[in-house]
C-alpha cells in the first residue's frame, strides 16, 4: 500500500509542475529571465500543500506554498537550501521540510541546452502517511482480534479434548480416597463409556483404568473373603479352647490343693498353672475382637467418664505401687454415650501398659478433658519412649516392638489392639505420641450431656 500510495503521489508530480508553467512556456524573443513562462505562486488547480521554486544554477528565484485557503507563502531559505540540491536525473525522493515531509521532484526548465534552471514541484506525504498510519492500526486491532479469537478457539478446542481427561481424574481421585485399607471394600466408581472407548489415546486409558479398578476390587472382596474366614477360624478356635483351658486350669489347681506332690512337681504344675491363665487371656482377647468385629456389644449407655478415671486409676495404683499415679480432672463430671465396660476396659489397658512397659518410679498422668463437644482421656507416662519405627502400626494385631519399651514379657501385642477397637465402636478415635520422657495415649469421645449421675465424695481420694 505504500508503494501504491507513493507512487501515486510520483504520477501527480509532473502534472502539479505543468500546472505552474512546465514546461518552459518562453517564446522566441522572451527575454532571458528563467522565470519567465513560470509561474510557481500559480495556485489555481494545485491541491493545498503543494509548492513549487524555481532555481537559476543553484540559486532560489521565486518559490511558493499552496495554503488550504488558496493562498501562497513562500519557503523558507532551509527548506530552498534542501530543494536546491535535487538533481532532474534522479527522479522523484522525499524530504522533510519545515511544514512537513514533501515528496518531491525536480524539472529542467530551460530551452537552452546546458542551462541550470531548474523547478522543483513537491506534494505533502499527509494524507498519504495518515492512510498507512489507519490501515497499521486496523491490520494490527485485526491481527490481535484474531489472535484473540484463535485463542479462546483453541482453549475451548483444547478443553473438549481433554474432557476425557478430566474425567479420568475424577475417577483415579474418587479411588484414592476411598477407605480400602480394611473391611469390605466396594468401588463404585468406574469411566464413563463416553471416555472408555477404544481406537483413542484417552479411550484406551479409560479402558486400562477400568480393568485396573475391576482388578482391584477382585483382589479386595478375595481378601475381605480370606481375613473373614481367618477371624471365624479364631472365634471358633478361641471358643473351643475356652473349655479344655478351663479343665487344665481347674485339674491344676485340685492337684495342688489336694496331692501331696514334690517340690519340683509342686513347681512343674504352678507352671502350667500360669501358662493356663496366660492362655485363657490371649483367648479372652482374641474372643472380643471377634464380638467386636461381628457388632455384638452391649447396650450404649451415659457414662461417667470422670468416676471411671478414678476407679480405674485407683486400681492400677493398687496393682502397681511402685509408680506414681497422678489425676488431672475437670471440677464439673464429664459424661459420654457409650458402653461402660468397653470404655473401663480401654483405660485398664491403656493404664496396665503405662506400667508394665516403663520403669519403676515412672510418673503416669490421666487427664480428662471437654472441648468442642468432645471428651478426652490422656494417659502419659515418663518413661523411655517408643521407637517411631513402630508407632505406625501400634494399633495393629499382634504388634510387638520388643525393644521400644521395657519390662514387656508376656505382652500378646493385642492389648492396643482391642482399646482401638474398642474406642472406634463407641464412636471414638485414639492416637498416640512419644519421645524420651513423655509417652501419650489420648482418646477423644463425643460427649453426652450430663444425665442423672448419682452424688459420690468427689474429694480428693488419699490413696491416689
């Protein structure tokens, strides 16, 4: 466009410069003036901008400005001193005069051979330069409206696209969070047809991801199936184990009580006597976490968090007086709904355990607590710590880290075990933290509000 707007401005040149006179218009007999037959202050016919000077061998001799009301002005020496320089040989060039740029052109004037005069006729590059400067800014809003466009095209396309995508996310985000880890497990979630479809990239995906979902499900009913039969193996075991431990326990105990027997027969029996018992435990243990498991609990009923603390404590100092047992309790009584016997059962383990696996002389702390809603039972203890490596299965069956904490003879790894269980059935949780000197079993119930509790010596008891 701007060689065709130049060159436009070139055509009109020469016809600009014969509207001042060129050419030479001097007759025979004219005197030797090179203006004469020129005109250059000649506005008639000559667009507003235009200008014309006439040159003798370099020198101005007239020259004029075509105003927009008609008139004429004539150039300043700079302006003179620019124009005098153009050759007629060169063709048409542009400068940058004071009223603006011009583009301009040079003609011979003269008839005598060998003459210097020269006219110089120049048209404003305006409306030319005002053309270019709209046609930039319409390519360039164009160009950006169509980058633009093609961007928000290409998103919207790009997001079709990976819709499938997207929907695969959902899928594999859905699985993730699902509680797989224990009982039974059903995925329901699968790929939509629509995204699991073959011949494409993100339909074989879809495909995989199905088949990898169905697997998995396979694998977790095949395991629920076999941990079930295992725990029904124990139940039943457990159960019939009940009566011949029973008998061994009871012929012991007639054997010692009425035979006169030698010291190391007296000693054999007291030792199947023990073992016995010890077994009786594990089977006791092993007998409530099938209950458990299989939902047979008793009835849920107010509990008096603050008194069971206290009877529960009061017993372990009995049973442990080596230790220092320390209670920290609320003025008010602190009431949950649950099970009573489960709920004594879990401070009796959580407090059998905070003596049995630390040092005499060790300070063990029960504190009761409400918050939120929320009743809490923290059990802490100065002894030596658990070993991190362990506190991630802890609450596991038959989970044992014999060297984490002393004195641990005996211990089934089942302890923890069943308070987990046991706090999890009356809607609870129980977590655990540890370090050199500070161990600390905490367990959060929902709290009840307080029903009839009858009146008790809530002072301080000596003995604890």
């Amino acid at each position: 466009m701007s060689d065709y707007l130049t060159g436009q401005l070139d055509d009109a040149l020469e016809p600009a410069a014969g509207r001042a006179g060129f050419p030479g218009g001097r007759s025979p007999g004219d005197d030797d003036r090179p203006s004469r037959g020129v005109d250059p202050g000649n506005a008639a016919g000559q667009r507003p901008g235009t200008l014309n000077a006439v040159f003798d061998d370099g020198e101005a001799q007239v020259s004029a400005l075509v105003l927009d009301d008609g008139s004429t002005e004539p150039l300043t020496p700079a302006d003179l001193d620019l124009l005098a320089r153009l050759d007629p040989a060169d063709g048409p060039d542009e400068l940058d005069l004071s009223t603006g740029q011009y583009r301009v052109d040079a003609f011979g004037i003269s008839p005598t051979p060998g003459s210097d005069d020269v006219l110089v006729t120049g048209l404003s590059t305006a409306e030319r330069d005002s053309t270019l400067a709209s046609l930039g800014v319409t390519v360039a809003g164009l160009s950006l409206a169509g980058l633009a466009l093609a961007g928000i095209a290409g998103t919207a396309v790009i997001r079709r696209s990976l819709r499938p995508l997207e929907e695969l996310s959902a899928v594999a985000t859905s699985v993730s969070q699902l509680p797989l880890s224990s009982g039974e497990v059903a995925i329901p979630v699968r790929v939509p047809p629509a995204a699991a479809q073959p011949g494409t990239e993100v339909g074989t995906v879809g495909l995989a991801l199905n088949g990898m979902i169905d697997h998995v499900t396979g694998a977790l009913q095949d395991r629920q199936a076999s941990e079930m039969k295992v725990r029904r193996f124990v139940a039943d075991a457990s159960h019939e184990l009940r009566t011949p431990l029973t008998s061994i326990r009871g012929y012991t105990e007639l054997v010692l009580m009425s035979e006169a027997v030698s010291p190391s027969a007296r000693s054999a029996l007291e030792r199947v006597d023990s073992e016995s018992r010890r077994m009786s435990s594990l089977v006791e243990d092993l007998l409530l976490l099938a209950r458990l498991d299989e939902g047979q609990r008793a009835e849920a009923s107010d509990v008096d968090l603050t008194e069971l603390v206290i009877e529960t404590t009061s017993d372990a100092q009995a049973s442990a007086p080596g230790y220092t047992w320390e209670l920290a309790l609320p003025e008010e009584p602190v009431v949950v709904r649950a099970v009573e016997a489960e709920i004594r059962q879990v401070l009796i383990n959580l407090l059998s355990n905070a003596h049995r696996h630390t040092p005499l002389g060790t300070v063990v702390t029960t504190a009761v607590t409400v918050e939120a809603g929320r009743a809490g039972v923290a059990v802490t203890d100065t002894g030596p710590g658990i070993d991190p490596a362990f506190l991630d299965t802890i609450f596991t069956r038959f989970s044992r880290a014999d060297t984490a904490r002393s004195g641990n003879a005996g211990s089934t790894g089942l302890g923890l075990a069943i308070v987990r269980a046991l706090v999890e059935a009356n809607g609870g949780t129980i977590s655990v933290s540890s370090e050199p000197g500070r161990t600390c079993f905490r367990v959060d119930l929902p709290a009840s509000q307080p029903g009839h509790i009858p009146d008790r010596d809530r002072s301080e008891d000596p003995s604890v």
